[in-house]
C-alpha cells in the first residue's frame, strides 16, 4: 500500500513507510531518561533504556504561495481497531539525520521536507489502519492498510464533524453549502414533484444557474473546502444531466396529449362519446359498443375485457362533477349488470366524488388522467 499521498491546496503529504513497534535504544546520560515524556506516550512498557514506539516517514512537498505548518500535533494514527493516538517528535538522540523536526520547522514554498514522527507502541496482533493530519478544520486521510467497516463509520463521523466545524467558522464555506443544498432540493424537487409549465421553467433555470454559481465558487476555493462539498454538487449535477433529456421529452409528449384533450372542447357530446368508444377499442377491449343517443339509462358505452363486463359514462364540459353524479352512474352500473364502471370528463372532480368513488367499482379519469390513459391508448 506504500507510499500513500493525499494533497490539499497545493500542499502534498507522503507517507512514505512506517516501522512498527521499532525499539531506540537510550543513552545513560539523558537529560530525560527518567522521565521521559516520549516513552510516557509512546511505550507500553516504561524501561529506562528502551524506547519503543511506531515510526512515521513523511514527505511534504509545498507548491502553495505561503508557509506550511508541519506540527506533530496535526497527526493522529488510527489502529485496525479503530483507537486513536498522537504523534510526538523524536528527541535529537534518535532523530534520523536529514530529516526536520516538525515542532520547529514549516514548509516554505516551493520546498519539500522528509520528516519523522513517532507514534504509539501497539499491542500483538493490532496493525495501522490509517494517518490522519487535521489543520485548519480540514482532514487528509492516508489509508496504509484495508479499513474495517466498524473504522470506516468512525471516519464518516470525523469528516462530518470537521465539516460542521469549517462551516461555523467559514461564512464564505457555509454559503456555498446553503447554495449546493438548494441545488439538491431543487433537483429533487424537479424528478419527483408534480409541476406546471411554470414551474418547470423556474427550476430547470434555477438549476442551470446554481451549476454555474457554484463551479465558480469551486475555482477560487481552497482545495480542502472544495472536497467537503464537490461530492455533493457532482451527484446533484449528474442526476439533473442524466435524467432531463428523458423528462423533457416525456414532458413534451404530455404537452402534445394535453393539447389533444383540449381539442376535445370542440367536439358535440356525441362526438366525444364516440371518441370514447374508439378509445377503449384502442386500449384493447372488446365488444365496444355505443349506447342509444336518447335513452341511454345513464351509459354511453359499454365494453368487455377479460370476461367483465364494462361500462362508461362521458361528461364532456368544463367544471366540476360532483358526488351526486358518481352515485347516480353506480345505479347505472347495477342496472346494467356491470362489473366496473368508467366515469370519463374533460372537467375534474370533486373531493367528495374521489372519495365516494375509492369505495366503489369505478374509476374515474379527469382531463389531467384522460393524457395518461390517451398515451396508454397510442402504445
């Protein structure tokens, strides 16, 4: 798995090896021999000759305009366990040579620098799982070996955290994450809720300029305020530009079939109901036959499907068909020794209609349902 690099704002961090449990040996005269902080935080095992802990080789390399922090406070090593610890920097006696120490040196531009931490002693059988380096709100993750899964839910856990936490203190970050939330409801919002025209305007305009807002944003951010929210912005993205191609042209289809029930305005009631009949012969059903003009007991055609025996009643104007004509077509149904009834309108109908009509062997198709059943029919 080594080397393993990970680069934010023109800042790029190589772990290039680690030792694990390696053991020091001390010199007698130590100032701190003891009592050594190194060996209080690193060794299990407290010896005054022995130091032993787990040694980290770092490289960074420093493309950015300004000084970079190298500090062992930035560093924690995370165990296959999960468990967390600090690094430290090694004393001078084991100091490796042409390396710097990371609490007295930073990273000029245009500069690299090899560095050397000193980690936790680990217990037989634990292995690293990862390095973490955490600065300014942000965190680089350096996975040296495969994550558990019980790991990898802690780690989604720190990086919400330091989200939470760069959004509290960065008022430019959390108005870029306000406007890619937007993005995100207004995607959704455009795939799964019921629009009009209008509204499908509004919301495809307002996508188009939320990408175009926000990829700017994106130039002038940081690299590690970037990462926290591209994810999101490039799966919103993704979905719009996928799906609207397919959407749009369903839209428009529902458009041409609307126009077709409009036209049906033009039309004589008996005309429309001969319409209706010509309808369901298209949708498959049998024996469609168009009741007398006078006399009609209520039924304008009737049909069979599947061994039922169907009626259908058409109403073809522009307002609101009540309750009472909902019951008045299931006496006609019962009359007719129907099976299920069609109730068809180029109007709409009421709340108590639907209501009555969910506990009845009826359907109903207003002039929104007719478009569906009209596509239903040209397939």
């Amino acid at each position: 798995m080594l080397p393993v690099e990970n680069e934010s704002n023109g800042v790029k961090i190589t772990i290039l090896n680690y030792i694990l449990n390696k053991k020091y040996s001390c010199k007698r005269d130590c100032w701190s021999s003891d009592d050594c902080s190194i060996k209080k935080k690193c060794s299990i095992s407290q010896n005054k000759g022995t130091l032993i802990g787990t040694e980290v080789t770092v490289n960074i390399l420093n493309a950015s305009d300004s000084s970079f922090s190298i500090r062992s406070g930035s560093w924690e090593m995370i165990d296959s366990n999960g468990y967390a610890y600090g690094a430290c920097a090694l004393c001078d006696t084991h100091h490796p040579s042409r390396t710097v120490n990371p609490d007295s040196w930073s990273v000029s531009p245009g500069t690299q620098i090899k560095t050397t931490l000193l980690f936790a002693e680990l217990e037989s059988g634990i292995d690293v799982a990862a390095f973490l380096f955490s600065q300014n709100s942000f965190l680089l993750k350096f996975e040296v070996n495969p994550l558990p899964d019980t790991v990898k839910s802690l780690f989604v856990v720190r990086e919400e955290v330091s989200i939470k936490q760069a959004l509290e203190h960065d008022y430019e970050l959390r108005s870029l994450h306000s406007e890619v939330n937007r993005l995100k409801k207004n995607v959704f919002s455009r795939f799964n809720n019921t629009l009009t025209p209008k509204e499908i305007t509004s919301l495809d305009n307002s996508i188009i300029n939320s990408e175009f807002a926000i990829k700017e944003a994106f130039r002038k951010l940081e690299d590690w305020k970037k990462a926290l929210l591209e994810e999101d912005f490039i799966e919103a993205i993704t979905q719009y530009q996928t799906k609207i191609d397919i959407f749009r042209e369903n839209e428009n289809k529902s458009k041409i079939l609307s126009q077709k029930v409009e036209q049906l305005y033009e039309l004589t009631p008996r005309e429309f109901e001969e319409w209706t009949a010509n309808l369901f012969e298209s949708l498959r059903y049998e024996k469609v036959t168009l009741t007398p003009q006078s006399n009609d007991k209520g039924i304008d055609v009737l049909a069979e499907k599947n061994g039922l025996k169907i009626a259908v009643q058409c109403k073809k104007f522009k307002g609101v068909v009540g309750s009472p004509s909902i019951q008045t077509f299931l006496g006609a149904l019962q009359n007719a020794e129907a099976h299920k009834g069609f109730f068809i309108t180029t109007g709409t109908f009421s709340v108590e209609a639907e209501k009555i009509a969910l506990n009845m062997p009826i359907e109903l198709y207003d002039k929104v349902r007719l478009v569906q059943l009209i596509e239903e029919a040209m397939k």
